[in-house]
C-alpha cells in the first residue's frame, strides 16, 4: 500500500476528495437544472418535418423532454420565456463533424494531448452557440470529450462518437511519415494510433480487433476508408482500400454490438463494395455513378454527404491534396442531384478540418443545401433526418430518445430564432444575432429575449 503520509501521497488524497466533491457539487447543479421547467409561450414551432409552421403555440419543457405542446394556454411553475411570435425548431445536427480536429492543424493534431483535448473543448461550446445541439463524431479521439459534456464539465453538443477512424496502410487516415515504414505487425504504435485518431488495419483479423476497441471504448458506429481522401498526403483519390472481407470483419462486428458501419468512400468501387460488405452509410459519395445510386437507393443506404462547393475546405493542406479537393467539389452538385434523382435516405455534415474559421461557418454551409433543396427540406435534413441515421446505433445510441423533432416527448434540444427560416433559410448563418435561445436537454445555454 502506498505511504499517504508522503507529500505525493496527501496531494493523491486531496486530489480525489476534491474530485468527489467537485463531481457532487456539479451533479446536484446539473440534476436542480434538468428538472426544473421552461414553458415558451407564442411561439410558431417547425417541428423538424413539415414545411410549414404551426399556429402560435405554448411549448412545456420538463426532465430534460418536451411534456406538452398546446395553442391553449399551458399553465405551469416554470420559468416563461416570451416567443413574441418568434420560431421555435429543433436543434441542428451535424451528421459528419471531426470534435478533436476542427482547430489544430494537421501536425498539431499529432502533438500535446492535453492542449488538443482543451482545444477541442473550447470548440465544443462554439459548436452548441452556432445551434448545433449534436454531432456524429466521424474520426478522432472524442471519448474524453464526450464525457466532459455529458458530466456537464464542458459546454457542447451531444456526441456520438466512431472512435479511431479504421484505415489501411496509405489509406486515408494514414498520417504517418515514411520514415515510419516498414510497419511491424504487433510492434510499436505510431503517434496517430497513440493518440486514437486513426488505427492502420490491414487483414480481417486486425480491422476486426481495432472495431471491437473502438467499441470497448464506446463507439456509437464505426467508421472505416473504404477509398482514398483529400487530407492525407499518401492516399490517391482514386484508389479501394479495404478488400470486402476486411470491411465485413469490421460489419460483423459492429452487428455483434447492435449498430453499424459508415465507411468513407468517394468512388463507384469504394461505394460498391461497401454495400457488398453490409455497410449501412456512405461518407461523401461526391464521385459516385449512376449504377451507384442506384444501389444505393435500392439497398436502403444512408448518404452522409456535404455541400462542398468551393476549396476553403483544403486551404490549410497541401497541393496535392489541393487537388483532390477539386476533384471533391467537381463531384457535388451531381451527387446531390443523383441523391434527389433517386431518393436517397440524404443526411447532412460538413466534415470542417483544421479551421476554425470554417467551423464558423457551419450554418452556412447549411444554408448552402437550397442549392438543391428548399429551405424547409435543407432544415428537415439537419434536424429530423439526421436524427433518423443517428438511431441506427440502436442500442448502442449514448442518448436515448427523440431528437431532431419539436414534439411531445421528444429531448428538449431547442432553438428559439428571431425570424423565419422556413422563409430565410440565411438567418442560421449568423446564430449570434439570430438563435435567441439555445436549450439542449431541456437546459437553457443562451437566452437573448428581451425582458
């Protein structure tokens, strides 16, 4: 047993009680504020689905859900908030969002963990200030992050984390030098595997082993590269990664655990083989055919694609990967178009990398969908629609429950917005000025109305 007369083993002791009653204090601070009520009065509600807005209504908010929804009146010991007419929807999702990678840049992501994860956690906040209530973790080392948030430590958006994303040699993902080759099976991690933002799998039985930790650790999917990337500097476009039965290790053991695979894939072949394998959700998909899309639509898989349109996305890379950017955004406005063609289950992301000035821009890159979409479409797709490939994760799903909608019973991830965006869909590009109030899981985070 350690000496706790020692100065390292008091500073042990007074550390831990310090935890304890830290944690008390925080978990007594956090239940007085779930439970108590929020009632919104006259307010005109999108409820995440419909393409238009209800009635002036009354909206109770209690234990962290929607309790009740009336365009009587709703009498309740509650703190009121005065809606003025004003529109109440559901909290943005993000289905595409890297938590650890959004600021650093692409060397600093490999550095000092303890900078990153307080990086990130300032990130966090800025996220749920920009409305976003949720994001689907698509890579990196977020479980940390995670748990703060939830602990209610931190500021953020609820996360539903891939964990390590799961690549090959070369594949996308793959950061390392090559001063780091040859790899040694079993030997040494390299500094991107240390700090769990990707894992090098390269047959059945390690792709199968790096999707059960990911797992183990809490993943609500996992996500693999199926093809080649834009950001890492030894993976071509146009190259398939993964053989099918290194993906179907990887579905089989999602399936074990009762949720799924997403796989990163640009291409015909990538996107094809994925299916193949059982993989439910394509990443991107921004190079896919016909035939493709067809698939796709035939098979009941989610397209988790992003509305890349100028090359802001790749200012913080390289030429080469400058390249493949173009090739990207090239390849958006006929993805989409083969996604309505075909009626494709469309999920909304931004996948932002290293920028924090593009992370700013999140809620127009949002806006940018009524390219394609009306503005009620646009929203549905980043609230209700997102929320529906979320549930995929089934029992695996860290927060069980309703989201993306405004309807009795549904979590209390809400947005109260000076304006119409069913009319001005722009109004999300400025959430300062515009979100008024911002509440996930029934607690209030902003409250602008004027009293």
């Amino acid at each position: 047993m350690r000496d706790l007369t020692t100065p390292a083993g008091l500073f042990r002791v007074a550390a831990l009680l310090m935890s304890v009653g830290t944690s008390l204090c925080l978990s007594s601070q956090t239940r007085a504020q779930q439970d108590s009520a929020v009632l919104f009065r006259n307010v005109r509600i999108f409820d995440g689905k419909s393409g238009a807005l209800s009635a002036a209504s009354n909206v109770l908010v209690r234990n962290r859900k929607i309790e009740k929804i009336s365009t009587a009146n709703i009498t309740a010991d509650a703190q009121a908030i005065d809606g003025g007419g004003r529109v109440l929807m559901p909290g943005l999702i993000d289905a595409h969002w890297h938590a650890m990678l959004v600021r650093p840049t692409p060397a600093a992501a490999l550095g000092d963990v303890g900078y990153n994860n307080l990086l990130a956690a300032s990130e966090a906040t800025a996220t749920l200030m920009r409305g976003f209530t949720t994001v689907r973790d698509m890579g990196g080392p977020s479980f940390g992050l995670k748990r703060a948030i939830d602990e209610d430590l931190v500021a953020g958006p609820r996360i539903y984390p891939s964990g390590a994303i799961i690549t090959i040699t070369s594949g996308h993902g793959d950061f390392r030098q090559l001063s780091d080759l040859p790899r040694t099976i079993g030997g040494m991690l390299s500094r991107m595997e240390q700090v769990g933002g990707s894992m090098v799998a390269d047959s059945p039985d390690e792709v199968r082993v790096r999707a059960r930790e990911q797992l183990m650790q809490g993943a609500s999917q996992v996500k693999l590269t199926a093809g080649g990337g834009v950001a890492s500097p030894f993976s071509p476009l146009d190259v398939s990664t993964f053989t099918e039965p290194e993906l179907r290790a990887a579905v089989e053991a999602a399936d074990n655990w009762g949720t799924y695979v997403a796989t990163h894939a640009y291409t015909p072949v990538a996107i094809q083989r994925s299916i193949a394998a059982g993989v439910r959700c394509i990443e991107h998909g921004h190079l896919m055919d016909e035939a493709s899309a067809k698939l796709i639509a035939k098979k009941g898989i989610w397209l988790s694609t992003q509305p890349f349109l100028d090359m802001s996305m790749a200012a913080a890379l390289g030429p080469a990967e400058q390249d493949k950017m173009r090739q990207v955004v090239t390849g958006t406005d006929r993805v989409y178009a083969l996604a309505k063609k075909y009626g494709i289950k469309t999920a909304f992301g931004t996948d932002v990398l290293f920028s924090k000035a593009l992370a700013d821009r999140q809620g127009s890159m949002l806006a940018a969908l009524t390219r394609w979409y009306t503005p009620a479409e646009a929203l549905a797709m980043a609230t209700s629609a997102n929320a529906e490939l979320l549930s995929l994760s089934g029992p695996r799903n860290p927060y069980p429950g309703k989201l993306g909608v405004v309807e009795e019973g549904a979590l209390a991830d809400l947005l109260l917005v000076d304006g119409n965006p069913l009319d001005n869909i722009t109004l999300v590009e400025d959430p300062a000025k515009n979100f008024v109030v911002i509440m996930k899981g029934g607690k209030v985070y902003k409250n602008i109305v004027p009293r």
